[in-house]
C-alpha cells in the first residue's frame, strides 16, 4: 500500500523551510515561539525526506518501543511522577488505552493487579479518587471506568458499583445541570463529559438529572465557534471536545452551532506541521491530535445527516495525512514515547493522545463506507477507538453487552434535581424505565457497535445516539 504522498504534506513546499514572511509586524512573544517550533519542525520533514532514496517504509511507528515505554510505566512510575499522585487512574488509563490501540494485551496477573488497584481507589459512597483513599473527583472516576471497560473482563466490569456511581453523579449535578468535579469543587465543562460519559457507558438511567445539562453546555460556545472551560471563557480544543462530545452522548449534538465549530476546528491544523494547535494563536501540539480530530468524526454526522445528502466523500474533514506525517515525523521520542513537539519528552498523556488522534486520522468510517488511509509503513495501522469515549470500539461494543444485562439502576435520591427539590426514584418520571428513554436509544447503537467491532467497518456515528435534526429529544425539553 503507497499511501504515502509528499505534495499531501501540509506545507506543501519543496524545502520544508520555517516561512519567516508569514510572521509580520513586531515579534511577540508568542510569534517568536511560534517561529521556533516552526523551524525544529521543519528540520525534522528537511532530515526525514531529503534521504535518497526516501521511501514510504521509513516512516514508522516505532510500536515496540512505544510498547515497552507504557509497560515500563505501568508497573513503575519514576519519582518525576510523583506530582500525580491524585491522578493515578489516569495514568492507567493512559497506558492501558495506548498499549490497546497498539494492539498489545496485557496478561492475566497484569490484569488482575490493575483491577485490584483500581477497585481500590473506589469510594464506598461512590466513584473513584486520584488513589487509595482519595475524595471521589469526577476526572479519576472517568479515567477508572475507562480502563476498566478497556480491560474488558467481566472482572473489570463488576467493578464498578453502578449504584453508588449514580449518587456519586447525583450529588455533583449543580442545579444548572453542570456537574462539580467533587465534593464543594469546581464546575466546569470537563465534569459535564466525565459524568455523561460514564453514565452512557455504564447504562446508568440518570437522564431525569440531566434535563439541563445540554443547554449549560451550549452555553460554553463561543463566538469563536469552539467551547470553552464554562460560559464566558476561552474556546479551547480539549474543552471543545468534552463539550461536543457530551452533547452527542446526550443525543443533542443539533443544539450546538456546528457550522461555527466546524469552521474553528478546521482553522486549528497547522499549516506547516499538519499537527493541532489548541487554540487561536497557539503552538501545535499532539495531544490535540485528538481532542480537536475527534470533533470530525461527531460533526460529519451532524452535518451530513442535518443536510441531508448522500456522503460521497470518504474522509473527515481536515488534512488526515498531514496529521500522521506531523505524528510520524515529529512526535515519536527515540527512547519510546510520544510527545507534544519536537524537543519535549515523552509522557503517558500525550503517548495516549496522539496515538488516539492516529487512530482517528487512519480510520474514517461512516455510514456503509469504511476507509483505511495509513501514511508511510503498513504497520503502522493502530486500533480503532470510539470517539466519544476514547475507549476502543470493541471495548465499548463489550461493556454496553456486559452493562445491558445488569439491572437498571438510578440514583437512591435525586438530590439536587434541576427540575424539582428533593424526590426519590419512585418518583422519577415512568419514562426511565420505559422502553423509549436514552438508553433505550443507545441501546440500538449499541448494535451498530457489534457489527462495528466484528468487521471495523462501521460508522462510529451508528454507535452514537442518533442526532438527526427533528428526532424526539426528551432532553430538549429543558428550562430554556
Ligand atoms: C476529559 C478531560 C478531563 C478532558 C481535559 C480536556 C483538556 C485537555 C483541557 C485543556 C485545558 C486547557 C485550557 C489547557 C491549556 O493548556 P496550555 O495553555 O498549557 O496549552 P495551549 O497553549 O496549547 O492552550
Ligand atoms: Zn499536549
């Protein structure tokens, strides 16, 4: 397969040269950063193609390397981690999902001991904390359950008490429908996603506590077209993607202004790296990778389905190639790894994204049309991971069988119910437990999910709630 193309670099210039005549006026601090990154960067494309002959195999993912760096880390972290230690679940999630979409699995004993901690970090009122004995923060509850439903075992699942999950989440609902991320902590758009992800995740009937969610989250877009932290703020990729993602998981992805956003996202690949900046006038980074390529996959289907008109086209909506190439070329550490940008070292966070944001670039699926695009070597094909969760596809596939064959569950009280004070589950509305709530809607998808996982050939799109513009939308129904 020769799917590589030098004139699909996004520069697109024959020397790969920094273009100083892009950057006019008085140098700022900003600009003059941004010159810098843009000369290493360039280097790198100079050394990698102006090898004779180049061909397409030398660009590689160093996949072993990358495999014994996140191995290495699961079992040992250095003393320069120690600054997260409230954030342990996150950096086994970090490890598990990278090693995944690297197609490596863990051995039993491995397995076990990664459940064993993680149990350990649960609450006994509910969710999860950065390590043993730490306050249940929606951030590690999120990475937990992700790492568990990664694991995929009926062990990792039981894990998880989905009760006390559900009065965990009830008791950070803020009575605009934002969710705190602990115990007399801050709001902001980060703990929105974490609590609808893992609800939707774990099929947690909480709906009734969401009927304000998705109008505090549309009111985090800016003017920009990207969202922020909350309402007022900076747009920001990693916000944007929590934001966006959570109102597709909520089946009210029509509420946002997607053209806007299309727009704004679409201006964040960099011109010469082919890689993601955060945010306006920022430098690139990998881990945007992903929080600003997965947007693509949720807004094609909004936008295809809102227009209506046969997809015709089988890529998303930004310079796929160039991100591998900026990927490839630029953020590989030659001790095992991945990084930011050229210069930095590696760590297990940017590791996990960029390699996410790999798999998003390489595999375009929507609709009945599947498209494999792998830039440079053959094996460098990764996993397919599910947009909305960043969990593979076939873990999600996995954990919504597992969870769709326990019982219901919902929060013991609704104690901070946006639509009324105080009641109880005898008092949720009949349709949580009727046959056409949310759930019910993922239910559906979650079929979509099996085929998904057995051929890889499926819209990601189909395991998502369906957002088609005029469809019942309970959660619509909210105060504004
Ligand atoms: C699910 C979950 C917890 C998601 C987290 C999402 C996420 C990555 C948010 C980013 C927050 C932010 C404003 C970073 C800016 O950092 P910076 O100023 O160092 O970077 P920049 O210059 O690239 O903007
Ligand atoms: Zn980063």
């Amino acid at each position: 397969m020769d799917h590589f193309d030098q004139s699909s670099l996004w520069c697109c210039r024959e020397d790969f040269s920094a273009d100083k005549s892009q950057h006019h006026g008085v140098p700022t601090v900003t600009s003059k950063e941004q010159m810098k990154v843009e000369e290493s960067i360039s280097a790198y494309y100079q050394f990698i193609y102006n090898k004779k002959p180049f061909k397409t195999e030398d660009l590689k993912l160093e996949r072993s390397r990358h495999v014994a760096y996140l191995r290495h880390g699961l079992k040992n972290l250095s003393k320069s981690f120690e600054f997260l230690d409230a954030s342990r679940p996150w950096l086994v999630y970090w490890c598990l999902h990278a090693l995944h979409l690297l197609e490596e699995s863990l051995d039993l004993d491995e397995q076990q001991s990664v459940i064993d901690f993680l149990a350990r970090c649960q609450c006994s009122d509910g969710g999860f904390g950065g390590g043993p004995g730490q306050l249940a923060h929606l951030a590690p509850t999120f990475a937990a359950v992700n790492a568990l439903v990664t694991i995929g075992t009926p062990a990792a699942f039981a894990v998880i008490n989905r009760q006390s999950l559900a009065d965990f989440l009830a008791r950070m609902v803020t009575a605009e429908g934002s969710f705190r991320m602990h115990e007399g902590g801050e709001v902001d758009i980060r703990g929105t996603y974490c609590a609808v992800s893992v609800a939707r995740l774990c099929r947690l009937a909480i709906h009734p506590l969401m009927s304000r969610t998705a109008s505090w989250i549309v009111h985090c877009q800016t003017y920009e077209g990207g969202f922020s932290g909350s309402p007022g703020l900076e747009a920001h990729g990693g916000y944007t993607f929590c934001g966006l993602a959570a109102l597709a998981l909520l089946d009210c992805q029509h509420l946002a202004d997607n053209n806007r956003l299309l727009r704004w996202v679409a201006s964040r690949q960099m011109r010469l790296s082919g890689g993601f900046q955060g945010r306006t006038n920022k430098l690139v980074d990998g881990c945007y990778s992903f929080w600003q390529g997965a947007l693509f996959p949720l807004l094609h289907h909004t936008l295809t389905s809102r227009d209506n008109h046969a997809d015709t086209d089988s890529c998303w909506l930004f310079h796929c190639e160039a991100l591998q190439n900026y990927l490839l070329v630029c953020c590989q550490h030659p001790s095992g790894g991945l990084i930011d940008k050229p210069g930095k070292s590696p760590d297990f966070y940017h590791t996990c994204y960029t390699l996410s944001g790999l798999s998003i670039a390489q595999h375009f699926c929507y609709g009945n049309t599947s498209k494999l695009s792998v830039v440079g070597h053959d094996a460098n094909e990764v996993a397919m991971t599910h947009p909305l969760y960043n969990v593979g596809m076939s873990a999600v596939h996995a954990a919504k069988s597992y969870f769709m064959q326990q019982p219901d569950v919902q929060p013991s009280v609704f104690s901070a119910s946006p639509s009324s004070a105080t009641h109880n589950a005898n008092q949720v509305p009949s349709r949580v437990n009727g046959t056409n709530n949310c759930n019910d809607r993922m239910d559906a998808s979650a079929d979509a999910v099996t085929e998904a996982s057995q051929r890889l050939h499926i819209s990601f799109a189909q395991a998502a709630p369906s957002v088609t513009p005029n469809s019942g939308c309970s959660l619509r129904q909210g105060p504004d």
